[in-house]
C-alpha cells in the first residue's frame, strides 16, 4: 500500500498533500501542475489574519492589565505612545505564542492596508481599552506609529492583498 508519509511521522497537513501527490502520479487525480501550485499557493502560504487578533493586542490596555506606572498616559503624545508600546504591549506580545505573534503582525499590517477608519476604531474598542484612541490624527495614523514601534525594521505596506486570507472572527465574544 502507498503511503504519503512513507514511513515518516507527519502532520495530517503532510499526509494530506503527499496523498494527492501520490494520486496525481498513478493517474487516479488529474491536476495541472499550475493548478497544484496556485492551490500550494492559496492554502499553504496565505497569512490568516482576524480582527479578534488586533482587538486581542488592545486588550492589553485594558485598565487592570496596564502597569500602574502607564496608567493615564495620553496617546495624543507620541512619548506616551512609545511608552505603552515598548514597556507593556510588546512584552505582553511576545509572551504569547509565536504563532499568535505572526498572526497579530499580519493582522494589524492587514488592518492598517485594507480597513476604514470605522473598523479600525471598532477593533481598538473591543479590546476595551482604558486608554482612548487620540484625537490630533487618525485611527490610521495611530496604529501606523503603533505598527513602527511593535515593528521598526519592517515595512507595514502589503504589495499583494491575495496573500491573505480573513478568517473573520474565529470565536464569539
């Protein structure tokens, strides 16, 4: 019997993808090799992206999470901005998994690329943050100096929407 892992120990991903390779070479499935890498393409190497990841970076700010020291800051302030952002959303983003730090990443660069204003607001309330949104620049603005401070070395532009896949809300509040 043939089988995809052969012998190997491997994700049911892994056995999934070497089964249809096995069955596109014995004939059984007929797949167009530019089809197999726009599937490869689509499935394996889009970036997931949810508003519940940015609105999960916000709940961070909510008042019992904020250290004591950051508490009252106004982020119509860039210091204040700058310091929320490297002494406590950062830390608390690179507590969480690494995957959950790839999919916050893409999500807010997704956010800041491809959402209205009203969606961005909409994403930072639900965190229920204690920390308004400021009021001397745009939403976009702001999660743009949040994205240069989280990310410095990394441009928060997106070349090709297609990369990404929205998995809408993965979860009900």
């Amino acid at each position: 019997m043939l089988t995809p892992d052969c012998g190997k120990k491997t994700g049911a991903l892994g056995r999934f993808l070497g089964g249809m390779a096995i069955l596109a070479c014995i004939g059984v499935l007929d797949v167009e090799p530019q089809a197999n890498l726009y599937f490869r393409r689509d499935f394996l190497k889009s970036y997931k992206v949810s508003v519940r990841y940015v609105e999960n970076l916000w709940v961070c700010l909510y008042e019992d999470f904020i250290p004591v020291g950051l508490r009252g800051l106004n982020f119509n302030n860039s210091v204040s901005i700058e310091r929320i952002v490297n002494e406590h959303l950062l830390i608390e983003l690179k507590a969480t998994s690494v995957s959950n730090q790839e999919r916050t990443k893409n999500s807010l660069k997704y956010a800041i690329n491809f959402w209205d204003e009203h969606k961005l607001k909409d994403a930072y309330d639900g965190g229920m943050p204690a920390i308004g949104l400021p009021t001397a620049f745009s939403c976009r603005e702001f999660y743009i100096y949040v994205w240069n401070q989280l990310f410095p070395k990394e441009s928060h532009i997106i070349d090709d929407k297609s990369l990404y896949a929205d998995i809408g809300k993965f979860f009900d509040a």
